[in-house]
C-alpha cells in the first residue's frame, strides 16, 4: 500500500502543479489573480468534447484547436474586461470571479450535465511498478507537466518574449522605459495561463468525466498551490504540489477521501497565518510593512 501511496501521490502532485502553473504565470506576469480560471479549465474540456463528439473532428485536432480557443478566450478576457480595471485588484478579482461563475453556471443551464461528457485516454493501456498497477494516462500526465515546467523555464529564460515577460514581471515602470508593451504582455500571460489551463484539463479530464463542480475545485486547488508556495514563484509552485499532492493523497489512503478538499484549505489558511508571502513568495511580510 505504501508503495502505490507514494507512486499516485506523486502523480497527484503533478496534477496539482499542472493546474497551477497557469495561475502561478498570470498572477506573476500581470498581477492579476484569475479568478476564472477554473471556468477556463473546464471550456477546454467541453470545448474538446463538442468538437470531437458533435463536429467530428479527430482528437487529435480537437485537443489542440481547444487549446487555442481556450487561449483566445483568456485573451479576449484581458483586452475587454480587465485592461479597463487594470491596477485594481479588488475590481480584478469580482470581474474574474463574475466571469468564471457566469460560465460555469451557463454550462450547466445549456445542459452539460451527466456521465456522457468524457474525453477519450491518449494511451489506453496500464503497467505494473511492483505489485502497482498505474495506467498511461497518468503517466503521460507526468511527462506532460514536467515537460511544460521544463519549457515554461526555458521560454522565461532564452526567448525574448519570456524575456519581457520577466522584464515587466520584476520592474514594470522601467520595462515601459525600454520600449516593452505592458498591455501586450499582459494579454499573452493570461492567454498563456488560460492555455495552460487547457492543456492540463485535456490531460486530466480523462481520468473523469467532465463535471462544472470540477472548475470550482481546480480554481481552490491552483489558489492552494500558489499561495502555499508564493504567487508568482514557479519553484514555489512545484514544491508546494508536492506538498499539498502527498497529503491528499496520504489522507484519502489512510483517513477518508471526503477529507481530501479540506487539505488546500488547512493549507491556505495555515501558510497565512505563519508565513503569509508563502514558501518563496516574494510579498512583503507583516513585519516588513510596519
């Protein structure tokens, strides 16, 4: 049992820095705290069904084509929604939030409720590690979240739009001095979140069904993570999944699973009462704004 614990514990972790990382992304570039994003997460699971199930294309056009759809939504987002509240952080939050709800709950008055909204498994197959046995789904989402982790490094570090991502990330009023469009940067990191978010919703979704009760629990997960691990640090972000990944996982095998969705809560409010910035957040602590 302990051996299959930590194997799917691991894999949990990588699950939650999938539905994190996009967050994380936003928040870091743009400051903006996208209160939609579990609304984002599930658009790119229907999306991905409808076109699959109802246009007929192939999956493996419908994935990616949900992906960018998902991306335009997310930066269709900023420039009429956001762009004219940017800078007010309480008038962010309620318009993602309004935005996020307005979608789920429209998903479920058009009727995308029930068993059938499934996304198919790229790899139907399982294999044993030990007396384990762990189907390839999972592990192609492992290979899928260290692989975007491992680009989302390399695209902040040697491209020179991760570049002025980073330039308006640490020092927005001197990246406007060189010349480096905030508005244009802050509508690519929420459409490369909202993308993200797609991506990890077309690799986990088929391990279930598509369900809008399933948005509101990827937004509380990502919020757990990133603010466990520090908005906006991307290392904070993957040692906070393992963290809050191996707990649920230990407290669904030997407690009850019932008890798993209280795990990021007692995590959200334990890290802001003992270290609000999080693990490596780089936000002024208490003391420091005395």
């Amino acid at each position: 049992m302990l051996l299959g614990t930590l194997i799917y514990g691991f894999v949990n972790s990588i699950i939650l820095a999938l539905v994190a990382l996009g967050f994380s992304l936003t928040f870091g570039i743009s400051g903006v705290a996208n209160f939609a994003y579990g609304a984002l997460y599930i658009l790119a699971g229907f999306l991905s069904w409808l076109l699959f199930n109802s246009v007929g294309l192939p999956y493996i056009l419908a994935a990616p084509f949900s992906v960018l759809l998902t991306a335009i939504a997310g930066a269709l987002m900023y420039r009429f929604v956001l762009l004219r509240i940017r800078g007010m952080v309480l008038s962010e939050v309620i318009a993602t939030f309004g935005i996020g709800l307005s979608t789920l709950e429209l998903f479920k008055y058009l009727g995308f409720i029930g068993f059938e909204y499934t996304l198919p498994v790229f790899i139907d197959y399982s294999i044993d590690i030990g007396q384990v046995t762990i189907d390839m789904q999972r592990i192609f989402i492992v290979v899928i979240g260290i692989a975007l982790a491992v680009f989302l490094w390399f695209f902040t570090h040697y491209t020179k739009t991760g570049l002025r991502f980073r330039g308006i990330a640490q020092d927005e009023r001197t990246a406007l001095s060189l010349g480096i469009n905030s508005d244009r940067v802050g509508t690519l990191s929420v459409s490369f979140g909202a993308a993200y978010a797609a991506i990890a919703a077309i690799v986990i979704l088929p391990l279930g069904t598509i369900t809008v009760d399933h948005g509101y629990e990827v937004l509380i997960n990502a919020l757990a993570v990133c603010i466990v691990g520090g908005l906006g640090s991307t290392g904070g972000v993957v040692i906070a999944s393992f963290l809050l990944g191996y707990a649920q996982t230990f407290t669904a095998t030997y407690i009850e699973s019932h008890w798993v969705m209280v795990v990021p809560l007692v995590a959200i409010l334990a890290i802001l009462v003992i270290k609000p910035s999080g693990l490596y957040g780089e936000q002024k602590e208490l003391e420091e704004r005395i």
